[in-house]
C-alpha cells in the first residue's frame, strides 16, 4: 500500500480509519496504573499521553488560568484557553480518566473538559469501585463511558466506537441521558446485584456481576449492540 | 537443568500461583502484554508495585500506631494499594486490603491492625511466589530458551 505524503486530503482520510494516529490522553495518579494503561493503548495501536492528575490534564489541554473557579466552568471556558487547540496543532482523541484522584476528581475533569473547547472529545472514566450512582453521575456528566478497573486489553476494542464516529457519538450521548433518565425503574433492582461496593474482579463468568449495572443500561436501550459497546467482562476472548 | 525441564518447572509453578490464588486474570492480562518490543514488562511493573507497597505498609503501620488514628487517611493508603495488587493480579493481597478497608470504615483499630498483619503476610508471600518465578525466568532466558506463556492454557 503506498502512502503519498503530499496527498493531504489522503493522508486526512487515512488519520480518521487507522488507529496508530489516535492520541490518548491518559489521566491517574497511580504509576502502575498509568504504566499498564499506557501499554494497553500502546499494544492497541494508540498514541498515549500520560499525566498524574486532573490539573496536569488541563495544563496539557491549555486550559488553565490563574483565577480557576471550580465551581462555574462557564467561566473558566470563556477566560481560558487562549487558542483553540486545533491551532496549536494539538491533536487529543479521546481521554481516559480515573475517577478517584487526589485533588481533582475525573468527574471534576469531565466537567471542566466538556464546559471546554475540548468538549467534542470522548471522555471515559475508570474506577476500581462499582458504585451505580457514581456510574450515572459521570454518563449523565458527558462521559462516553465507565470502566471497571482493573482494565483489559477487550476493553480498549470498544474505544474505536468513539473514536471513528464521532457525530454519532453526539447523538448516542443524548440518548443514553432519556434513557437515563427513565432508568430509575431498573437501577433500583441494581441494588440486589450491587449491594455493597464490587471490588473483586477475575476472568471467570463471576465477573459478569460487577458489570450488571451497565448491562442493565444497555437493556435498556432498544439496540444494546449497535448503539453502545459492551463495557466489561463480556468479550469473548 | 536443560531448558525443556526449566520451562515445565515455570509452567507448573505459574499455574500453581494462579490455582492457589495468589494471582488472578490479571496477571495473565500482563503477560499478555509482554512481547519482543517489552520484554520486562511484567518485571517493571511488579517491581513498581513492591516499591508502591512497601512504602504504602510502612505508612499504614505508622497511621494505625498514631494516638489519635487518621482513618481516612488509613482508608486512602488501603485504597491505593488494593488498587495496585487489583492492577497486577496480586488476588490474596487485594482480598486482605478489602478486608482492612471493612475494619477502616468501622473505626476499628484492633481490627485493623490484626488485618494489616494480614495484608503484610500474604504481600510477603506473593512477593517470595513472584521473585522465584522472575528467578525462573531469567534462567530459562540465560539457558536461551524463552518462556512458553502461551503454554499455560487457561
């Protein structure tokens, strides 16, 4: 297959379908976290970027300013970033943030990312608990998607979704806050399956357990496969 | 010892962590990710989770023997490190920290500090299992064989 450097238009078409041109940006505070993350996506063909927290984030996006007020992005969005990051020539495709971090929690990043010039770019979350309202709270913030820790190679197949679709990606994230929104009636069964906080996870079919809440999400949608990757545990492999 | 024996001696004693629980999936997912481009993967990270844990039990042992304990301070280090044995399979030890992290939310000193004793003996443990398995390891490679991971079939 031959390449022609000159040939942009070629060349743009060819960033969107091959994977070895995504970026990640990859957020936690824990360093063997960040050093497997950081091999998942490599092993998956991603360019990965890693930071220690929710503030170096914002600094490599360039969206922090001296007067941060955490609790009005609106603000901050409009004070911030001096230039799009388009004309920087940083290229972010997707971010990939703990969820419990000293600090600046992922949720707080989401928030602050999604109020932001970067809010077209997918956000997942990670955590090592399973805790429903916390799952909700970040799909309903914006957030693509909430994995489980500890993550799993099955797990960043699912990322291309986000990453080759990205104005379905727009439409998908309204749908799942209806659905979200109607999802009452389901969570609170959740309660039977996740009574206390799931922290065990291994590749036996137990594991399919700790991921019923966002099965439970995916039910309910009318086109669990099409619409939404499986999160967790259920990849054959 | 010939190489065929060594890597048989690998395979036997890799599955015995795994059916003993000392690891779980996870471990199988880093060695996964193990390949010609990262041949010490699995080595770096284990060794970055003793370091993390070393100083994570040192920490804990001095919270808990504090007069007046700090428990959610107690409760961030338990969480760290039951994150971090959860990152690299390390089943028992993580099961221990879940365990202490019970103690820590109940304010139960006695509790925690009997558990801590716990974590720290199957830490030891899991550490003894891993270095005589890396041991394993690199006399295999020494000899010039390589390490059959697509062999332990499960």
């Amino acid at each position: 297959m031959e390449v022609m450097e000159s040939d942009h238009v070629h060349h743009a078409i060819e960033e969107q379908q091959e994977q070895q041109h995504f970026h990640v940006l990859a957020v936690d505070d824990s360093l063997i976290d960040r050093k497997l993350l950081e091999r998942l996506l490599k092993v998956s063909s991603y360019k990965v970027t890693c930071v220690d927290s929710g503030d170096e984030a914002l600094k490599y996006l360039g969206l922090v300013d001296d007067d941060v007020d955490k609790n009005s992005p609106a603000s901050s969005s409009s004070s911030s970033s001096p230039q799009s990051p388009a004309q920087d020539g940083l290229k972010v495709n997707l971010i990939m943030t703990d969820y419990c971090m000293p600090g600046m929690s992922g949720y707080d990043l989401l928030k602050r990312v999604k109020g932001s010039s970067w809010k077209d770019v997918p956000v997942v979350i990670m955590s090592s608990e399973n805790v429903p309202a916390r799952i909700s709270k970040c799909l309903e913030g914006g957030a693509e998607e909430f994995l489980l820790k500890p993550l799993q190679l099955s797990d960043l197949k699912n990322l291309e979704h986000y990453l080759l679709k990205p104005l379905h990606h727009s439409c998908q994230s309204n749908i799942i806050s209806d659905i979200a929104a109607e999802d009452d009636g389901v969570d609170s069964s959740d309660d039977n399956i996740n009574n206390d906080i799931i922290d065990s996870k291994s590749s036996s079919s137990s594991s399919n357990n700790n991921n019923s809440i966002i099965n439970k999400r995916k039910a309910v949608s009318p086109e669990p496969s099409e619409r939404r990757p499986r999160a967790k545990g259920l990849a054959v492999v | 010892m010939e190489v065929g024996q060594m890597q048989r001696q690998w395979l036997d004693y890799t599955k015995s962590l795994f059916l003993e629980g000392f690891l779980d999936g996870q471990f199988l997912q880093l060695q996964q990710l193990q390949d010609e481009s990262n041949p010490d993967f699995v080595v770096e990270v284990v060794s970055l989770f003793f370091e993390d844990s070393e100083k994570l039990l040192n920490d804990l042992t001095s919270a808990l023997g504090q007069q007046s304990v700090d428990f959610k301070r107690v409760d961030a280090h338990v969480h760290q490190l039951k994150g971090s044995s959860s990152s690299i399979g390390a089943q028992r030890v993580k099961n221990a920290c879940i365990a202490l992290r019970n103690y820590c939310e109940e304010q139960n000193i006695e509790g925690c500090i009997g558990c801590l004793q716990q974590v720290k003996h199957e830490y030891n443990m899991v550490k003894n299992k891993l270095e005589n398995l890396f041991r394993l390891e690199q006399q295999i490679v020494a000899a010039g064989g390589s390490i059959p991971m697509t062999e332990l079939g499960f």
